[in-house]
C-alpha cells in the first residue's frame, strides 16, 4: 500500500526559501498529478502548486514568481521550493499524489502525506 512521506518545513525567517519534499512508497499504475496544499490556522485546505508527469503546473496567485515545483523521473517524489517566505506562507503544508494503482483500477486516488507544519516568523 501506498504512503507518503514528507520532509523538510519547521522555523523559517522571512526572505528565506522554503523546500519540501515528499517521496511515496510502493507502485502504481499511473501518476496523474502530485502537488502541495497548505492550510493556515483556522481556514480551509488550499492550493499552492500541483505538476502533472508532462510538466504541467498550476499554483496559487499568492504563490506565483516565487515557487518551483518539480516531479523526479521516477514519479516518486515531488519537491517545492518558496522564495521570499513571509507571514502569511505559515501554515500546515500536504503533500499530495494522485495516482492509479493498477491497470484495472476504475481512476484515479488522492493520497494525502500527515503534514509537516511551516511556521514563517522572524
């Protein structure tokens, strides 16, 4: 079965750069997406960048200029890279795989990693 495992966040001053990365266990069929999401305290789960095995990205206007998003080869773990942290980047960071675990699977799942808190604060 399928995990997920994620590293990287903690303490960050402002102005620094941030990089997460989350590497799953276990095969699969097919990789639609992986990405990250983060949740601030108090608010809803929101998108800061996903990257499709074709190269493919999408990231939150708060976010845009600043953040690199990348899949290895193997499409086994996602990094993401923050430039230029600051206050509001605090919060709760999910990584995020979207993938087919075999060729008779009815579509595709999201798997979601615990977490791994990112505090921006000087």
């Amino acid at each position: 079965q399928e995990r997920l495992v994620e590293s990287g966040g903690g303490f960050v001053q402002p102005g620094v750069s941030l990089k997460l990365s989350c590497t799953r266990s276990g095969s699969v069929f097919s990789v639609k997406r992986m990405g990250w999401y983060r949740q601030a305290q108090g608010k809803e789960r929101d998108l800061v960048a996903t990257i499709t095995p074709r190269g493919d990205t999408i990231s939150a206007d708060s976010v845009k200029g600043r953040v690199t998003i990348s899949m290895d080869n193997a499409k086994t773990t996602v990094t993401l890279q923050l430039n230029h942290m600051n206050p509001e980047d605090t919060g709760v960071y999910y990584c995020l795989h979207e993938t087919m675990s075999n060729k008779y699977s009815t579509g595709y799942v999201e798997l979601w990693g615990q977490g791994t808190a990112v505090a921006v604060n000087s």
